[in-house]
C-alpha cells in the first residue's frame, strides 16, 4: 500500500473550489483543485483546514470521493445541524474560495484494483462516499472483481450520486446496487422502510445454499467488505455482518462520528 | 503563510487551555476502530505480560480485580479531532502490573483481540501515567468504548489507548503498531499535533 511506504511529513496544501454540485438538500460534492497533490487509493481521506479573518482554525476528516486524477479531488459533504465546518463547506463556499488540506491519510480501509476478489461495500448516509470512490476506482481501473453495494439511506431524496448510481448499475457488468431506506422508500418498494436488517445483507461466501452449493468466491477468496457510516450504522452493520457469517477479520470500517446519516 | 477561507467565522469558541491544537471540544463519545466491535467475555479474558526474555505472566479477570484499581479523571484527545474534557475512569495503573518484574525494557507493544497493536515507549505507561481501565463514568466500560478492559494513557492520541486491550509485549526496540505502520506518528503527542509520520 502506497499510504504505508510514505516517509517525511503530510504538508497543508492550498486547495481551491472549482466547482460543485448538489447531491441532496442538505449536501453537496465539491470539486477542489489541490496543486503539488500526491494522489490517493480509493477510500482515504483528508484533513480540511479551514481559517477565519481573524486567524481562527478548525480541522475535521473528509472522505475523497473521486478517483484518483491529477491535482484534482471531489469531497461530498453532508451539512450536519449547528456544525462548524460542514454547513460552510455545504452552504457558504464559492467556487475560487479556498482551503487547505493534507492527505491521503488512511492505509487500511483502502482498496486498489491489486486486490483481487469479490468486495462488498455497506454504506450509511455520507458513508457513502469513500466506497463511492472504490466503486469509481474499479470502473477507472477496469478492474472484473465483483461489487455488492449496500446502500442505506434515509429516503430516496437523501442519496448521493444517484444517476452515476443508477448507471452503474445498468451498465457494470459484475456490479450489484442495493439501496435500503430506513424513514420512506418509493412506491412499489418490496422492502418497507427501516433500519439495515440481516436479509438486507449477503451472507458469506462459501456457505452452501441449497440450489447451488458453494458461492463463487469460495475458493478464490473470501469477500472482502467496507462498511463505512456512523456509529450507530457501523456498529449495527458490522454485527449483522458477523450474524450472516462475514468473519471479522475481512470487514474494514470507518466511522464519521456519533450520529445522523 | 495561511489561507483565509473566505466567509468562514467558525464557532471561534476562544481558546480552551485544555484543548490542544487543531482539536475540538464534543460532548459526544465518538468510535475510531479498523474493523468489528470485539465481544470478551470476563471469563475467558486474559492480559499476557511478555518480557524480553520471553518469560509471561498471565492475568485473568479475576486477578485484574483484585488489584487495588483507582478513579481518576482526564481529558481524551482523538486524531480524528475530537477531544473529550473531563472523562472519568476506574482502572489499574499499569506500573502496579509490571512494576514487580524488574524489566529492562525500553518500549512496549500493546496487543488486543481482534489483532490491533500499538506501541508506546515504556515509560510513557508508568508512573501513574498509564491504567488498564474496566470502568467509565461510573459504568462498565461499553464494548464500543474497548470494555471489557482498554488501555489509557490520557497524555497521547487515543488510538494508543487500545481497545479489548489482551496483553503488552516487552522489548528492547521498538516495533510499530498497527495505525503506527499506516502512516500515522510513531508517538502521537496531541500537544505537538503528532498526527501523522513526521509531524
Ligand atoms: C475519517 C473520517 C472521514 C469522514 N468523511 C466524511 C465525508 O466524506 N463526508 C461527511 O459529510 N463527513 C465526513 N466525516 C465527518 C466530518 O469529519 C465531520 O465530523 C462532520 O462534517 C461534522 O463536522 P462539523 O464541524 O460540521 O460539526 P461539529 O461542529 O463537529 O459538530 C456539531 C454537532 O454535530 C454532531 N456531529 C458531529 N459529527 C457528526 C456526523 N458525522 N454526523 C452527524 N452528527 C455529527 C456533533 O455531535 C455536534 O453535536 C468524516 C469523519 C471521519 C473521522
């Protein structure tokens, strides 16, 4: 992994707005051109510094949404309530604005197309958003390994990427796109809203189903699962996870914080 | 040279002395962990203390509670950038584990189960500066928080404060945890913002 061969320090770096686009109401994806960046692996994140006239500073994590391409990197933002930093990333930043940042910080939950194998991505509100940029990864790489996401959301009006999603979906052969939603679905869904249940998710590999035996992965290796959200999410996914047979050695998580999503 | 983000105030919540750089105050207790909650139970815990010439001692939950354990209270200083002020806790101070074995070792890394490791210069977890806790705010300590039993050492970034804590590993050199070959600072000192290798 290239995040654990880096040696000397992670400098700030100038960072501005380009672009951005809206992703939900509350959340948006910003397009930031950061010269003298490194590049990242699919699933790291940066420090974003943001400072105030009078020299006031805060920090907070962001996941990188995009691929890896040039000096530039897409965070999305989800603006959480009476926040610090999300609601001026989500709200008050103009393209030309500017920030730092430094990065790629994360070496473990990262995938890159040397791993081969079957993955399965769960999930929650903005935990999204690094498993976005897996899914973008594979696709850029040209990568066959088989993709399973689970994505909960509070409602369809609350999910990111939706049409990149939905393309996907159609077109990647060897990609699965599931989405739960906890508060309101859509009409004629089969599944009536709630939180992330244990049918919500596939059950190992290697376990011997009736109608076809042992699954594909299960001699080639075993699946691979991301689980990325809040807290709670994270928590209750990795259990299920555990319940429907994942050993708890090949689940990677990260956790954004202690509610919402 | 610093960049100004235009149009952002921040909460400039004036400066909090207990508060290190780049850091803030929640109220929340945020989970940083790589994978899985991990579930002990009590009765099949055990604490190995490896010295460097191989010789272990082993504890079991039982002996863990028959040391004299004490409350104390401090603050909490996550690298994701939260801190925690005035957190309490009820645990074993490391040095009453190891004071009795006379090592010469100069470093210490911390196993758990699950396969999480970090490493920690010895003297950073004697002295009164480093417990093997089972207790916060009162409660047992939650499985989500490293119950049944984590380590603290309040003075360094909280991932050296390892969770399902199952055992400290003496030596002479110091080998590298797990966040520790990752990228992030071999030491961790929130006051020195030693987030991440050479900072
Ligand atoms: C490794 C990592 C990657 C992350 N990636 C992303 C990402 O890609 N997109 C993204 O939107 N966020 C991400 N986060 C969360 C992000 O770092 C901030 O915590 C979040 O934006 C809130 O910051 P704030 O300053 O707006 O709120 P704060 O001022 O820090 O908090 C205000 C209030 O909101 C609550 N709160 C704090 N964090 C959250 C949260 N995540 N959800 C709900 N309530 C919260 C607090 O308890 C507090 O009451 C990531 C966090 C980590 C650790």
């Amino acid at each position: 992994m290239s995040g654990s061969l880096r040696r000397g320090a992670l400098r700030w770096l100038r960072a501005r707005l380009e672009a951005s686009r809206t992703e939900t109401t509350s959340a948006r994806t910003l397009r930031l051109t950061v010269p003298g960046w490194s590049g990242h692996e699919a699933g790291q994140h940066v420090d974003v510094k943001l400072t105030a006239e009078d020299g006031y500073s805060a920090q907070r994590s962001y996941s990188i949404a995009s691929a890896a391409d040039g000096d530039g990197l897409e965070l999305t933002v989800q603006a959480v309530d009476r926040g610090e930093v999300s609601p001026y990333l989500v709200e008050v930043m103009q393209p030309g604005d500017e920030l730092e940042l430094r990065g790629p910080i994360g070496g473990w939950f990262t995938w890159s197309a040397k791993l081969s194998g079957p993955i399965l991505l769960v999930g929650g509100g903005s935990g999204i958003v690094p498993l976005m940029a897996m899914l973008r990864q594979r696709i850029r790489a040209g990568s066959a390994s088989p993709f399973h996401l689970v994505y909960s959301a509070r409602s369809p009006d609350h999910v990111f990427y939706q049409d990149e999603l939905q393309d996907i979906g159609r077109r990647s052969r060897g990609v699965t796109i599931d989405k739960i939603f906890t508060r309101s679905g859509s009409l004629g869904d089969e599944r009536s809203p709630g939180r992330l249940r244990a049918e919500d998710l596939p059950a190992a590999s290697g376990e011997i189903s009736p109608a076809t035996g042992p699954t594909a992965s299960d001699a080639a290796g075993r699946t691979r699962v991301y689980v990325c959200g809040p807290t709670a999410f994270v928590e209750r996914a990795t259990q299920l996870l555990i319940e429907r047979g994942h050993p708890a050695d090949v689940i990677r998580t990260e956790r954004f914080g202690p509610t919402g999503g | 040279m610093s960049v100004i983000s235009r149009g952002f105030g921040g909460r400039g919540s004036g400066s909090d002395p207990r508060v290190p750089p780049g850091q803030y105050v929640t109220d929340d207790f945020p989970v940083l962990s790589a994978g899985p909650t991990q579930y002990v139970d009590t009765e099949d815990w055990r604490f190995d203390i490896t010295d460097i010439d191989g010789s272990r001692t082993t504890l079991t939950w039982e002996r863990l509670m028959a040391l004299p354990s004490e409350e104390f209270t401090v603050d909490i200083h996550c690298v994701t950038k939260w801190s925690k002020l005035g957190t309490t806790w009820r645990g074993v101070p490391v040095s009453s584990l190891l004071d009795g074995l006379g090592t010469e070792a100069e470093y210490a890394l911390v196993h758990c189960y699950g396969g999480y490791s970090t490493n920690i210069p010895l003297e950073d977890l004697l002295d009164g500066k480093a417990w093997i806790v089972f207790e916060y705010d009162g409660g047992e300590l939650d499985p989500v928080h490293g119950g049944p039993a984590r380590l603290l050492v309040p003075h360094l970034y909280l991932w050296k404060s390892a969770k399902w804590v199952n055992g400290i590993e003496l030596r002479l050199d110091e080998q590298l945890g797990f966040w520790e070959s990752l990228g992030y600072h071999e030491y961790g000192d929130p006051w020195l913002e030693q987030r991440y290798i050479g900072d």
